[in-house]
C-alpha cells in the first residue's frame, strides 16, 4: 500500500504518448482510489462522530445480520468490505466498548466466535439515519441507472481478484472458479 501511496503521492509524468498515466488501467484504478479517498472522508466523519471507525461499523452490522447465532471471526472477516489485517485488535475494541462478545469454542479451541451484544445493536440503530444520509451525501447525485450501472461495472473489475465463492459479500454469490487466472479478455 505504502508503494502505491507514493505512485500518487506526485503528479505522474507525461508519457511518451502524452498521457498523464502509463495505461489505461492505471488511469482507472488511480481513479477509482482518488473516488474511494474523497468519499471515505464523508463517512469517516459520521462514524468517528460516534466513536467508531467504519470497519469496526461494518462488523458490527454483518454481526447484527448473523443474530442471534455467534460468527466465527474467520467468517466475520470474510465479510467485512475491507480486510482487517488485525481482526483480534478490532474486535478488542469493540468488546471494550461492550458492543460485542467473544468466546472460544468447546468443540475447536482454534475457533473463536463473536456476537453482537444489545449495545452493538443499538448503536447500529443510532447511526442508521447518519448512514443513509452519508450514502446520499457520497453518492445521491448519480441517478439509479447509473448507480445499477457503477455497481455492475466495480463488481465485475473486482471479480477475477476476489478469493473464491466463500467471499461471502452481498453480490458475490457466483460458483467458485477453477482458475485463478481470467481468460477472458475485457472489450475495448
């Protein structure tokens, strides 16, 4: 991440061709990340408001989806929009803040389960109106075509780099591939 902070971090260098960037994808994608950056700061501000990053947000709502059974924190962090590289310090955090609850498996000690606790619960429901508005305030200038459109077009960039079918995010459900290379190739 560090290595692709500093390929934005400066405005690039003309290529030969003239173009600012050195492909049409790198075009793309740093687009894409200037978009993800400028939106993120909308929602960071409504979450920290509350105490809460938008990752610890996100499990707290996949966990409130899986109520009132425990998830194992694998499954959890199958499901949160982001990687969280520290699961154990997120979910520390959060049961600091007596949102969730945590327990060791009887059956396989190796597995820990996580539930959302009543509190979890009802911060979720007080963030609920600061979320929609957030969404509107990111996003409410595009019309639903265009939404359905951008979320067709961001679900199949992201397909060939999603680990396989257990990804169990909304809009994921697809059977698993038996090659981890597209042979494919997009349209011009």
């Amino acid at each position: 991440m560090a290595a692709v902070a500093r390929l934005s971090a400066s405005v690039p260098a003309p290529a030969a061709s003239g173009s600012l960037f050195d492909s049409l994808e790198q075009e793309a994608y740093l687009q894409l990340w200037r978009t993800y950056d400028r939106l993120r700061e909308l929602d960071e501000r409504v979450f920290a408001a509350h105490g809460l990053s938008a990752q610890q947000y996100n499990a707290l709502r996949v966990l409130r989806g899986a109520a009132p059974r425990p998830m194992a924190t694998s499954a959890l962090g199958a499901r949160l929009v982001s990687r969280a590289p520290d699961m154990t310090r997120l979910l520390d955090k959060l049961e600091e803040q007596g949102l969730v609850r945590r327990r060791r498996s009887e059956e396989n000690r190796r597995l820990v389960e996580v539930w959302i606790t009543p509190a979890g619960r009802a911060a979720v429901d007080r963030l609920a109106d600061a979320v929609r508005q957030c969404g509107r305030d990111q996003l409410g200038h595009l019309d639903r075509k265009s939404l359905r459109s951008l979320i067709a077009l961001l679900k199949r960039a992201r397909d060939p780099h999603d680990r396989d079918a257990a990804d169990a995010w909304p809009g994921n459900e697809r059977p698993p591939r038996t090659s981890t290379r597209s042979t494919h190739k997009p349209e011009e």
